[in-house]
C-alpha cells in the first residue's frame, strides 16, 4: 500500500529518514569517484559526486523528496531496507543528473 500525501510529506521531512538519504548519496558519490572516465556522463556524475562531498546536507535534502516517490519507498516508508534505500536513491540522482 502506497503511502498517503500526508504520509509522504512527513517522509519527505523527516530526518532520520535524511540521515539515511544522506549517507546513500555518499556511498554513491565514493563509487562515482571510482567509476572510469569513459562511463557515461562521467563528467556530470563527478560534478555532483564532489558537490555531495562538499554539502552532504544539501544534497541529501534535493534527493530526499524524489526518493520519497520511489515505489520501494512508497511501499515500505522509513522502513526500507538500506539496499533497496540504496537503489532508490541512485536511482533518483541518475535523473537529476
């Protein structure tokens, strides 16, 4: 069951849940660092690779609320496991960037 608006927004919100979010976007920020120079769009990926390293916070909070509409997320709330946290937060970055 989908998460109500209400629900959402109060994920969308909260910290703990931004902790996590946080954190996601660090251990995918390292592996971007380590990725080649002939990946796709590497130049862009490491743009904001270093930007995560440089405002974790801000990052975090541009990533969290689409994260939040993830269909993991939307299922299971702050109660997603950190591998499939992990996905829906890489997956998010890949569209913004």
């Amino acid at each position: 069951m989908a998460l109500s608006y209400t629900e959402s927004a109060n994920l969308m919100q909260d910290v703990t849940f931004k902790g996590r979010v946080k954190v996601a976007c660090l251990k995918f920020a390292d592996s971007i660092q380590n990725e080649l120079g002939a990946a796709p769009a590497h130049n862009a990926r490491l743009r904001w690779a270093q930007q995560c390293y440089s405002q974790p916070d801000f990052v975090a909070g541009q990533v969290q609320p689409p994260t939040v509409w993830d269909p993991a997320v939307q299922s299971q709330g702050s109660q997603i496991p950190d591998d499939q946290l992990q996905a829906a937060v890489e997956g998010v970055v890949n569209k913004l960037i």
